[in-house]
C-alpha cells in the first residue's frame, strides 16, 4: 500500500452516544449529570437525555440554549421529554 492508502484506512472517526435515563432523578441531579456528560463528548457526538422532573424540563432547555448546543426535543409520553444534544 502507498501513503495515500494507509492515511484513508486510518482516518476512522468513531462517534458516541452518551445516554442518560433521569426520568426518576428530580432537579439539579440531571443537569448536573447531564454537563458532566457535555464535557466528555467530543465533536460530533450526540447526547440523549431523558427527562420528567418539571425543573428539569424547564432549565435543562434553557441551559442548553444559553451554552449554544444543538438539540432537539422529542415527547416521549405525557410525563417525559427526550433530549438529542449535538455537540458542535
């Protein structure tokens, strides 16, 4: 194999998914779980977080908006949200 091969054989880019069930955490637990996780991910990683407490789901979106992360909201069921951060 020349150079050019070998370079695209090891060019590998794993991406990781970091979940987090805080359905049955209540308020600061899954924010503060949730920014020790932001904190490991690297580019393009992606973070679910699934949330019920009524803190949580008012401050964890808020938090994410201010930091500038990408994220989506998804409604799980009537008393749950799920978070897909993107990290960027």
């Amino acid at each position: 194999m020349d150079n050019q091969v070998l370079a695209v054989v090891f060019n590998i880019k794993f991406i990781m998914l970091h979940e987090y069930d805080a359905t049955k955490d209540k308020c600061p637990l899954p924010l503060v779980k949730m920014r020790m996780m932001l904190k490991k991910m690297q580019y393009d990683d992606t973070c679910l977080i699934r949330i019920s407490d009524k803190g949580s789901l008012k401050d964890i979106p808020k938090y994410l908006t201010s930091a500038g992360y990408v994220f989506t909201q998804r409604i799980v069921d009537l008393t749950s949200v799920e978070l897909s951060i993107k990290n960027r």
